[in-house]
C-alpha cells in the first residue's frame, strides 16, 4: 500500500508547510506511477538547508502556501526542462531512473550551475494540462444524461492552460466499452476502468469555451516546450498526446480567453442559454490555484444560476481534483435542477490512466 502523509492544510504557509508540502509531493508522485519525478522532488527537498544557494533558500522561505502553489512541481519543472533541453547532461541517470546513484549530489549540482535558468520557474504555477482528464469529463456527462438532463453540453472550462480539453469533440473514449466520440479522433483514450461501465447515451458537445490567466498557445513551440517540461517524465504517453494536442490546434485552435476564472464564469452564465442544452463547468486539477475569493464568486455565481435553471435548460459543474490525503483524484458533480448536493462519481488516476467508476 502506498505510504499516505497528511499535509498541513492547503492553505498553510512556513517553512514547516514548505517541507510538508515537498513530502506530500514525493507520496503523490510515488501513489501515481511517478517514482523519477519523486526522486526529483525529494532532492530538491534535501537542499532546502543550504544557505549557498538562492534557488534553495527561496523556496524554503516561500511567503505564500507551498502546496496551494504547487512550489515542488514548480521547482520539479525547471530541472525536466534542463534536461529536456539538454542543458544538463549530469540529470539523465535520474530521468533513466538509474540506481546506486546520489540524487542530492547531482541535483545539487544543477542548482550550483543553472541557478539562473531554474529560478524563474518559480515564479508561476504548473501548467498541467492533460487531454486523459477528459475521459473524467466524458463519463461524467453520460452519467447526467442518464438523470434526464439534455444530452447537448455547452461545456466552460477555467483553468484550461493550453486548450487541450476544450477539444474534447476531436477525441474518441473508450470507457469500460462504452464509445464517445469520433473514430479515429485526433486522440484516442481507453483508460483502464474498474467498476461498472457508465450509461450509454449518445451526447453531444455544443460549444466548448474556456480560459486561463496564462493561456499558452499550442502552436508556439517555445510555449509548448514549456508545457512539455510540466509532463512527468515516467509517462510516455502524455508526451504523445501532447504531440497530437499540437497537431489538432494547428488544424484550429480552442476557444480560449485570457480571464482570472471568476470572471469568466460569471459572464460566460449571463449568456442567454439555448433550450434543450445542458450549461456545465468543468475543470481538471485547478481549484487550488484558484484564489479563495474567486472561489466564492464562483460557487455563488452557478448556484444562483442553479437557482433559475429549468429542466429545459439545466446547470451542471464537473469537477476532477485532487485528494492530497489519499494522492488521487475525485470526480464530483452538482446539478441543477435536482442535484444540487455533490456526488462523487469516481477516483481517476492523476492522468487518465484509470478510473474507478462509483455511480
């Protein structure tokens, strides 16, 4: 069973929260098939009492919440990008995951010569775009299609990154038998599905519309070599799909605004809403990069528009976040009206591999 570390609270911030916040990192890394990206992690926390260092001593007084921010996938992606790019050669035995060798010393090491490189990847959040998310999305609109609401989705995503799951309508899934989408589809997903099957239903997507603070442009190659370094090395695939992801926002791009999420929400549900649709938030590892008072501003604004939506127009939020107790993900949805109490619908991998499906 995979080691479980409690960590102080989100919202904890000092140095104790920084240490926690690393230590909670390796388990999650460990609990999702990650053991490069936790031994990465783990280093970079063995270095956190050196006073030599600026790269180290920033991130041991970090002044805001470590794990609210994601500070060890910050630290994490600077290294996978030096070695990516090649910049740093002495990293290749801990990305080939070799043993009998000093991660502390190597990592060490890096910091002593690319300080100025890993620096600045500190100074904003992971984007963590994953297309094998989206199978989570999938799954959880057939299941609202089987309590009645309209099966044509006009789908709102906050926190989208790159776009990569505003695309959801190129993708075919393949969810425990069940087939969504077009053949062959500009990406293919079969996650491996524990549980019973989700409801049949043909659904269909009416619209997809999102935005970020920070959108990055898939068909910029500087910005997609930095999504690339946010991709856990272990994971072949996503480095595949990401390719794929390119390929298709070439062919067009996502819908896709600079806007804080808040915002977004809010204007995006003043928009008339067509009849025999069904109105859905969704987002995939993001809530807590989300600040609290945007936070507020968006529960209040789906529930007052959860309070007037009708059966021929319903509201519905899907959301895939992490549980940073047990290391995996939850899918949770609301809906409007009649379901306006959480359900869990499943456990899903940290990146599609598998979902356990609960409804």
């Amino acid at each position: 069973m995979s080691e479980r570390i409690q960590p102080a609270g989100i919202g904890a911030t000092g140095k104790g929260a920084v240490r926690a916040a690393f230590a909670n990192q390796v388990a999650y890394c460990r609990a999702n098939d990650a053991p490069i990206t936790a031994r990465i992690v783990a280093a970079i926390a063995s270095l956190l009492d050196d006073p030599a260092s600026n790269f180290a001593r920033r991130i041991a007084n970090w002044p805001g919440a470590p794990l609210a921010d994601a500070l060890p996938l910050r630290a994490a992606g600077g290294f996978h990008a030096l070695h990516l790019s090649e910049a740093a050669h002495e990293l290749a035995p801990i990305y080939a995951d070799a043993e009998d060798i000093n991660d502390a010393a190597i990592v060490a090491g890096v910091v002593a010569r690319h300080e100025a490189a890993l620096l600045p990847w500190l100074d904003g959040p992971p984007q963590t775009n994953e297309a094998g998310r989206s199978s989570n999305f999938i799954a959880a609109m057939l299941w609202l299609a089987e309590q009645g609401l309209p099966a044509h989705f006009d789908c709102l995503e906050i926190g989208s990154s790159a776009g990569i799951n505003l695309m959801i309508d190129r993708y075919h899934y393949d969810l425990g038998g069940v087939h969504v989408g077009p053949q062959p589809g500009a990406m293919a997903f079969t996650p491996d599905w524990r549980g019973n099957h989700p409801p049949m239903h043909a659904i269909a997507i009416a619209g997809l519309r999102g935005c970020d603070v920070a959108p990055v442009d898939l068909t910029d190659p500087a910005q997609a070599l930095r999504l690339k370094a946010y991709i856990w090395p272990e994971h072949d695939v996503r480095f595949a799909r990401m390719e794929a992801a390119i390929a298709a926002a070439y062919v067009e791009k996502p819908c896709l605004i600079r806007a804080n999420a808040a915002d977004f929400v809010e204007a995006e549900l003043a928009r008339p809403q067509a009849a025999g649709t069904t109105r859905v938030l969704m987002h995939s590892i993001v809530w807590q990069y989300v600040p609290a008072e945007q936070q507020a501003r968006v529960t209040a604004a789906m529930e007052v528009a959860g309070a007037r939506a009708t059966a021929d127009r319903p509201v519905a939020w899907i959301a895939l976040e992490a549980n940073r107790t047990v290391h995996h993900h939850e899918l949770v949805v609301r809906y409007w009206p009649g379901g306006d109490v959480p359900r869990k619908l499943g456990h899903a991998h940290a990146h599609g591999a598998w979902i356990e499906w609960l409804a």
